[in-house]
C-alpha cells in the first residue's frame, strides 16, 4: 500500500508515514517495493477479476487515505487540498466503474462525494476552517449530495454492509439537515454503533461519543471520552483533545477546557485546526461564553436531504447485525480527523 499511496496516489513519504507508520518505516518499505518490482520483472497491469476481491481492501483504503489527506491536509495553511481530493474522487469513481456490483466501492465513492460537497463552505474569507454547524449550507454541492446519497443507499439496499458504506450513511444524515438542529445525532450515534463492528477502534468511539454529546449531552460524551484519552493510544490524536475540550466548555469547565486544548495545540495538527483552537482558547481566556452546542467539533464530517431532518438510509443500515470486518481499520486521522 505504501507504494501505492506514493506512486499512484503521489503523496509523498512523509505525509504517508503519518497516516500509517513511522517515515523510516515507511521509506524503507517503500524501497523494498520497487527492488521487488524491478529484480522480479513484475509488470503492471489491471488484475484479473478473479484476483480482484483479495486486494479490494488495500485499494480501498489506499483511496480512502488520499482523500483523509486532502481534506485535512499538513504542511499548509489551506483547509482543504483540493487536488487529493478530486484524485481521490476520480480514482474512487473509476474503482466503481470496474466493480459495479461492489457496494462498499461505492460506499467509498458516495462517502468522497458527500464529503467533497461541503469544499466550499468550510473555509471563511480569511482562509480559516468552519466547522460543520457553522458553514452556510446553501454552498454545499447538491449535485455530488444527490449522487452521493443515491449510490449509499443503492449499496445498503444490497444488505452487504460494510465500513465505507456506514460512514457514508453518517456523510448523508449530516447531508440531509436542512440546519444543524434538525441533525439526527442519535441515528449518526447508531450508526457509529454499527460502525465499531467492522472497526472496533478508539477512534471511531470517540466519534461515536461526540454524536452521544449531541444526543444526550455534553456529560454523556464526555463520560465516554474521558476513557478513551487514558488509552495511549489515542494519546497522540489532536482531534479526541479537541472534543474534550468543547465538551469541558459546555460542562462550564473552562480551565480544563483550554488545558485540552493546549494539549491538542503540543501534537502541532493541521495549519487550519490550530488556528481554530488558538481562537478558542482566547475565547475561553477572555471569559466568553462557551461555545453553543451547535459550534462542537465533530469529528467525522460526513454529509444528507434537504428538510427532512431524519435520514433515510435503508432499514438495512439501521437493524442489521453486522458482523466483523476483516478489512484493515481505519486511519487514526482518516476523514474524521477534520473538523468541519
């Protein structure tokens, strides 16, 4: 995969070290790959079907790590790279050509386009990140939300459910808000349910716990969160102490909510998210009202209807028992590591 994502993708070593291994590792690998190709005189080319389903998974996350990149990029001020995202959506689109019938190519593509949507509303005229309950809807893409919600549920009509297909049902309930307080924060909990399933990770139950705080309330996500960050192994996630430290705010623990904050500052994320923790430490610092319920973080940005205000994802995604994936998990930073 790491070739893949260096030489079809183009991102460079650097960059796919921090979405999978240490830069060494990673180069080494690399490395290693092209000496194989080249001793074994291995040639490329499009494998045969019958070779297909084996490396789906690899292909898929391959894709799925190119877009997590672009849409919340390092090593600029930019919110958004556009060009990954539009590789990661032509690569997404082809893949879903040549496997009609496979519906987590399509989750993946529905994903990408409910996602890439919202490109144009998540930064100000300053070039600063707006989060998801703040941007003006009115710029999200229609075209690529009615695309993509129409191939999600195609897919989960195919009661084949899967990772990619369950955070574009969450892409598509956030699509589906005509505003933020019509979002339906306990289907998006639900599906982050079914979601631990397939990838049993931390980092998806802190996003699940932050739609619990929309849900339920802060105290409730809150609760959740506080155990995950004694795992080490989200130690280093700026994004589970950013959530932290809007839910503290809302729990009127101001101290502790800028102490989080300082601590998701120390892991140096993305240009974008730590001029938007600057602004809310100063906020918190300067005695301002905690930030609304509607202005947290979420931390997957996923996309939905117009006025409906519920989803309507198959029944598929909501009650199936779904059993455990043997697909690699999801990137620690992966689409949920942007904010809006």
């Amino acid at each position: 995969m790491t070739l893949t994502l260096r030489v079809v993708c183009g991102l460079p070593t650097a960059t796919i070290a921090r979405l999978l291994l240490p830069e060494p590792a990673v180069a080494q690998r690399i490395v290693r790959a092209k000496r194989k190709i080249r001793d074994a005189g291995i040639r490329l080319r499009v494998p045969d079907p019958g070779e297909r389903p084996a490396r789906l998974a690899s292909v898929l996350r391959a894709i799925y790590l190119t877009f997590t990149e672009g849409h919340s990029p390092h090593g600029t001020s930019a919110v958004v790279r556009d060009d990954l995202c539009e590789e990661a959506l032509r690569l997404a689109a082809g893949l879903h050509r040549l496997l009609p019938d496979e519906p987590e190519a399509a989750g993946l593509l529905a994903l990408i386009l409910l996602t890439s949507a919202r490109a144009a509303a998540r930064a100000d005229e300053d070039g600063a990140l707006v989060l998801l309950a703040d941007q003006d809807r009115s710029q999200w893409d229609r075209g690529r939300m009615d695309e993509g919600r129409s191939l999600v549920e195609a897919a989960l009509a195919q009661r084949r459910p899967g990772p990619y297909q369950l955070q574009a049902a969450i892409a598509a309930c956030h699509a589906d808000a005509a505003a933020p307080v019509d979002t339906d924060w306990r289907q998006i909990a639900a599906l982050y349910g079914e979601l631990l399933r397939f990838e049993p990770s931390p980092v998806i139950a802190a996003n699940r716990a932050v739609a619990v705080a929309y849900a339920e309330g802060p105290a409730a996500g809150l609760a959740i969160l506080d155990t995950l960050a004694a795992s080490s192994r989200l130690a280093r996630w700026p994004q589970l102490h950013i959530a932290r430290a809007a839910l503290l705010a809302q729990c009127g623990r101001h101290e502790d909510a800028v102490a989080a904050y300082r601590d998701a500052l120390a892991l140096e994320p993305a240009c974008a998210v730590r001029r938007h923790i600057t602004g809310q430490i100063a906020a918190l610092e300067g005695a301002a009202p905690a930030p609304a319920e509607e202005t947290w973080p979420t931390l997957f940005t996923l996309a939905r209807k117009p006025d409906s205000g519920r989803c309507t994802m198959p029944s598929s995604a909501r009650s199936a028992r779904l059993a455990p994936s043997t697909s690699p998990p999801m990137a620690s930073s992966a689409v949920c590591g942007g904010c809006g």
